[in-house]
C-alpha cells in the first residue's frame, strides 16, 4: 500500500518526503520541477504500544508496522494536456493507492510561488481540475468502448455505460468521483477504473514555524480546512522544514525540543497515523523475547489470512488464535495474569481481527 505526495512545485513536498523517511533522498531547491523521478521510501508507523511491550518482554528488536510514501513530481495546470511533466505526474498518481495533497499555507518571498503568491483555495483547485480533466478523457474512452460492447443488449453492460455517464457528468461539473453518493456496487466499479479522483486524500497543510500553537490562526489554513470538511477529508498541519529538522535529533531531544514549542506530538507522526488509517490498515500485535511486532492488515481481515502475513504456513494449518486485547493485557501487567482472569480468547476462523489484538497463533502443517 503506497500513499502518492502530490501538490505544485515548490510546496514543500520533497521536504516533507526527506521529514518522513528520514533521509535526504529527495532534492529540495528553490525551483519549480526539482522533483523529476518519484522518490520512494518506506516509513515506520509510530505505535506507543510497541514501546510499553517493549517493557513487559524485553525484547531482543522491535519491529513496528510500515506503510510506502512517494515523493511526486510537481503538477502546474494543463498537466493533463501533457505540460511540465504532466502525464508522468499522473500515471505515478494512477498507481498510488491515497494521495498526501501537500499545499502550502505560509508567506515567505524567498521561496517562490509557482503562480506568483500564496492562495491554497486556488492551488487546490488547480490540482483538482487536472485530476477530473484526466478523468473525464479516461471515462469518455470507457464509455465508447462499453457502449459499443453494449449494443448486443447485455444488461451488465447496459448499467455499466449508464453509471459511467453519471460519473462523468458528476466529474464535469467540477466535482471530485470519492465525492459521489454510489453504492457498495457502484463504489466496487467505480473503484476498478483506477480513477484519479477517486482516491482517499489527505490534505497536509505546510505551515511555518511560527503557526505550530494554533495552526487555525492562520487564514491560509482555515481556508484549505473549509475544503477539507466539505469533502470530508482530514487536514494535518505540518511544518515540513521543522520536521526534516528534527529527523536529525534522536528521541529525548526531539520530545524536549517539541516541549519547548509547547507542542504535544509532531504533525508528522500525526500525519503518518492519519494515512496508515486512510489506507484501511490496522495493526494486530505479537510479543515475546525475541520480538515485539505490529503486523499490517486490512480491517476486516480474519484471523487465518492474518496469520498468513507472519507465514502461510500458519495461514494453510490454522488451528485457532490466542488473542487478549492490548489494553487488557497492559492492564493485567503479564500475560499469565490475563489469561487467569479469562482475558485470553480463543478464536477461530471466522473471528474478524481487531486493531491491537495482541496474538498467538496455533497451527499445524
């Protein structure tokens, strides 16, 4: 599962790639197409959990949960007729499974502006009409295909053409697909078209240091904050530059740092978790003196094919799952003292994961 970062030129995107992955992997300048070829790399998803188990096991490593970020070339407006970098811009989007719309809600002269000056209402909207132009070319080609396929009378097919002129009418009046009212079967359809505009979005809002209190206080974010809720979308403000920053110190200097700025968490783990969750993953756990482990799965996800993750032997010779709930084991402080007060479940194939369920699978090939 992978998470595309897009936004104009000169946002603060690859700043905020080098934040997440704590590398200097992605060229920063201050000019418009610095990023050419996606950078990717792979970010750790902080989990406290891990840490407090950390404690009860003592381990010999800890492994946390990890999700792929990309950093994505800049978009300018007619980037779906092929400008700047345009079709390459869209085809790694194409690929990405969510998009982190990186916009930039800070003045400062000497970082210059692609369009000459600072306005995120714009600066999304000239993202957005590039997705949807991109969109309606895909889904005019589709309708013609299918309609043609339609004409033997199939009634699948009919429905089809008849669901993507309504997508196309509803992405021709400016609108967004993931804002559409579909149903589980229409959403599956319209899912499978790989549509720009119908992935998960993140708005992340790159604000300077001086907003980090109350990043609210400043009309650039309220404004992205507007569109956000109107799609009902998250917003996460950010300070790429401050986070790069403190990639470089280790954790007891980055925490007395981030007190100092009277701020509790960094808006980089924030934004990390917020995609981790827009992505439908949660995480089940697993601890012992070897390794203390959070596993990534999609919600909804049962416990054999969980099991599979960690090894498909024990997907193909599932007996059953010992689970006890993170916060009831923390609770009973070990876990033979969660099993003797009957905190510790066995579960079979039909059992659904929960996110925390801290597990020990039995099986037998």
């Amino acid at each position: 599962m992978k998470l595309g970062i897009v936004g104009l030129p000169n946002v603060g995107k690859s700043t905020l790639f080098n934040a997440l992955t704590g590398t200097e992997g992605a060229e920063c300048a201050n000019y418009p197409f610095c990023t050419i070829d996606p950078n990717v790399g792979i970010v750790p998803v902080p989990d406290e959990r891990l840490d407090v188990l950390a404690k009860m096991y003592n381990p010999e490593k800890i492994t946390p949960a990890t999700i792929e970020f990309v950093d994505i070339a800049g978009l300018v407006k007619g980037a779906s007729r092929g400008e700047g970098l345009g079709n390459k811009f869209l085809a790694n989007i194409r690929e990405s499974d969510a998009v982190i719309h990186v916009v930039r809600c800070f003045d400062d002269e000497n970082i210059i502006h692609v369009d000459g000056k600072v306005d995120p209402v714009r600066d999304v909207e000239t993202i957005e009409l590039e997705l949807i132009f991109s969109d309606i070319e895909m889904i005019e080609r589709r309708i013609e295909r299918t309609g043609r396929a339609s004409k033997s009378g199939d009634k699948k097919l009919l429905a089809e053409v008849k669901l993507l002129e309504r997508i196309k009418e509803h992405l021709e009046q400016g609108k967004t697909v993931n804002s559409m009212d579909l149903n589980e079967e229409e959403k599956a359809f319209a899912d499978s078209l790989f549509l720009l505009t119908s992935k998960p979005v993140i708005y992340a809002a790159n604000i300077s240091e001086n907003d980090l209190q109350d990043p609210l206080a400043n009309s650039y974010v309220r404004s992205l904050k507007e569109i956000a809720d109107r799609e009902n979308a998250q917003m996460i403000a950010v300070c790429s530059k401050l986070e790069e920053d403190l990639g470089q110190l280790d954790a007891d200097e980055r925490a007395a740092f981030l007190n100092e700025l009277g701020v509790e968490s960094s808006g980089l783990d924030k934004l990390v978790k917020a995609s981790y969750s827009l992505l439908g993953l949660i995480s089940f756990l697993t601890a012992g003196p070897k390794e203390v482990r959070a596993w990534t799965i999609k919600k909804n996800t049962k416990a054999p094919q969980a099991a599979g993750k960690i090894h498909s032997d024990f997907e193909r010779g599932f007996i059953r799952a010992e689970i006890v709930a993170y916060n009831d084991l923390i609770e009973s402080e070990t876990y033979a003292k969660a099993r003797e007060r009957g905190l510790v479940r066995s579960e079979g194939k039909d059992y659904v994961m929960q996110d925390g369920d801290v597990t020990l699978f039995r099986f037998n090939v």
